[in-house]
C-alpha cells in the first residue's frame, strides 16, 4: 500500500506523456508560441490604457480569484476493481488517500500561483498594492486552495458523502467570500481568514478521520479523467471517450434556422453538424477562441490575420461533413440527384461561415470600440466566405468525389 500510489502516478505520467506527444507536436507548439506571444503582447498594451481604482478592477478580480480556486482537482488514481480488490485493506487508505492529497496539492498550487501571476499586473496597474499586499494575496490563494483540496477529499467519505452538494457550495462559496474581503477590504485581512478557514476545515475534516466511500471516490477520478481525455480528443482519437446520446431540445430553434424547407439532404447535413460532437465542438471551441484573440490583440494587422485564418481553419472543419453519411446505405434511396445534395451542403457552408465570421468580425472590435478594424476584417470576411464557400467549397467537393 505504501508504494500503490507511487506505482500508480507513475502509470499515469506515462499515460499522459503519451498522449501529450500526440497533442503538442511542432505545429501545435509553434501555433500556441504565436498565440500566447499575441495575447500577452494585448495584454501589455491594454494595462496602460487603465487607470487607477476603477469601479468594475476589483469585482474582475474577486471573480478570477474565485474561478481560480477551482483550478486544480483532487487526483485520487482510484479504479474501478479497487472496491473489489482494495476492500481489506480500507484500514490503510489513509495513507494512500495522504499521498493523494499531497499530490494534487502541489499541482494546484502551482496552477495557483501561475494564475495569480497572470493576475498581478492588472492588479498593480488598477489598485497600486504594496510589496506586503502582493504577498499576502499570494498567500490568500495558496490556503484558499488547501482549504479547498480539504474539502474535496471530504466530499469522497463516508462521513461526509451525504453532504456532497453543501461541500460543493462551500467550494465556490468560501473563495468568493475571501476574494471579497481580500479585494473590497484590504489583502491583509483576506489573508486573516484564509488563515482561519484553512485552520478550522484542518481540523473538522482531519485526514486521519476519513473513511473512503468506494462509489463516489471511483465516480469521483471517473470524472477527473473524463474531461483529461475530452481534452486529448481534441487533437486524437481517445477510445475512452465515447458520445453520450441525449436530446437537445435547445438546437430545434438552430436547426430550422439552418435548414432548407423541404431537402431531405439539408435536414440531414444539420442534424449530422449538431450530432457531431467532434465537428460541432471544434467549429464553437474555434469560434470562441478567435472571439478572445480578435479581442485581445491590438494590432491590426495582426487582428485581421487571426480573423481569416480562424474563419478558414472553421470552414474546413466542416468540410468532412459532406461525405460522413455515404456510409450508410438508406441515406442512397432518397431521390436526390448529387447536384442538388451539394447544392444543400453549400447552403450550410454559407450560413454556418457567415454566421462565425459575423461573430469574429464584432468581437474584433475590442475594448476600445474599433470601428475601423470592424470595417476592415468586414470585409475581409465578405471577401473569404465567398472564396470559401464558392471556389475551394467546389475543389474540395470535387476531389472527394473523385477519391469517391
């Protein structure tokens, strides 16, 4: 048992190695150096246009505090079988679950830190903290987060378990509360009652008194891994993952939108785009991205460039669409002829595209109201989803139909 951990966290370093060679090749790698070196260079010119005690600096900063808090899950590495195979020795899972804690202590308090770092420029630009302030939000958040690791090991025992839900509340409450006093009081007193919290959850959910709840522990590390490997299967494909089948009453509205009324082939390309959660997934995760980078990044012509090339990387995503349902055989009884099946993908294409680049196209406005970057990616994006979805729509279908 003393050495079960260990063997385990070194399991699943080799489990992620593998699967981050896959992720961060050379290209992700160079695509994250100019996207990050893009957003940290917004970031700079945009703190010198703040000024000093503005009304909205501090309710920012109590919310990325209380977000930032979150960062970080307790990793148990606890399996399936080990109900089964680890039940007589439940005696000794303290030490284990100790082991565990530390762990997932040290990565979230790096997570922490780095966040906070993030944090600290707007922050010195906005209140003009002293050295004793920077520290003691520094300290705030490290016992914010122990306290909040102690809780999640609670919320995985027997005494506890019953509890989830007040425990889960208590996660975002007591963050929230000492971002406020840190950030609408002073940093000292913030520091005061992280202290004090930390001292009283030390001592009401003591390790040494857990009793491990063999369910929610596995559900627990089930769902810890889940959204490691969702993220994975981004890039990969991940045979843990696997689409959960459920109705979305939200996207009815969406699909008659996109629809042409009475094409067969229409209704089906729509319903395969929501269905797709690799496709769809992707097309908003893009759209979201770009949304922040247009948004963030104050030169010109870099913005515009981030605007096509994300509007282009959206359409092509979309592309695989076309042919996903040659496969099955009923989709070839209706009695459309293939001019008219493109014909109701290209009206997707376009609505779709134009749809994102609308949405890229407002969020490049950015903090300072930019409407002459505005008018530009306009009508870049005019000009692109016309090329896209009339010259390399036409080339795209014609080589698949010819690889076909």
């Amino acid at each position: 048992m003393n050495n079960l951990f260990s063997k385990r966290r070194q399991r699943h370093f080799m489990l992620l190695l593998k699967y981050w060679r896959l992720v961060f090749n050379d290209h992700f790698v160079i695509a994250l150096f100019f996207l990050f070196g893009a957003l940290a260079y917004g970031y700079s010119q945009w703190l010198p246009q703040l000024g000093p005690h503005l009304w909205w600096s501090r309710w920012l900063l109590v919310i990325w505090f209380t977000v930032l808090a979150q960062l970080g899950r307790l990793a148990t590495l606890v399996e399936r079988p080990d109900p089964v195979f680890l039940l007589p020795q439940v005696s000794h899972m303290q030490h284990y679950l100790r082991q565990a804690g530390r762990y997932s202590l040290i990565l979230g308090e790096l997570m922490t830190l780095a966040a906070a770092f993030v944090a600290l420029p707007f922050a010195l630009t906005t209140e003009k903290m002293t050295t004793v302030g920077i520290v003691a939000v520094f300290l705030t958040a490290v016992m914010v987060k122990a306290s909040w690791l102690q809780l999640a090991q609670e919320m995985i025992s027997q005494q506890w378990v019953r509890y989830r839900r007040w425990l889960r509340l208590a996660q975002w409450g007591i963050p929230l509360v000492v971002a406020l006093v840190t950030w609408l009081g002073a940093p000292v007193a913030g520091v005061v009652l992280a202290l004090v919290v930390l001292a009283f959850t030390s001592y009401l959910f003591s390790p040494a008194k857990l009793i491990i709840d063999w369910r929610a522990a596995v559900k627990t590390e089930d769902d810890r891994m889940y959204s490691v490997y969702r993220f994975f299967n981004l890039f990969t494909d991940v045979p843990k993952v696997q689409g959960n089948v459920k109705r979305r009453t939200w996207a009815n509205g969406l699909i008659r939108l996109l629809t042409v009324s009475g094409h067969p082939w229409s209704y089906l390309y729509v319903r395969g785009l929501i269905r797709n959660t690799d496709i769809s997934g992707i097309v908003i995760r893009l759209t979201l991205l770009a949304m922040v980078v247009v948004f963030l990044v104050p030169i010109a012509w870099l913005n515009s460039a981030m605007a096509v090339l994300f509007i282009y990387l959206i359409a092509t995503q979309l592309m695989p669409l076309f042919d996903q349902f040659d496969g099955n055989v009923f989709t070839h009884l209706y009695p459309v002829s293939f001019k008219e099946r493109r014909a109701d993908f290209q009206s997707l294409l376009v609505k779709v595209t134009t749809l994102v680049a609308l949405l890229i196209v407002l969020a490049s406005l950015g903090m300072g109201l930019n409407w002459w970057q505005f008018g530009l990616n306009l009508v870049l994006a005019i000009v692109e989803v016309l090329l896209l979805t009339r010259l390399y729509f036409r080339v795209r279908i014609k080589k698949l139909s010819e690889e076909n």
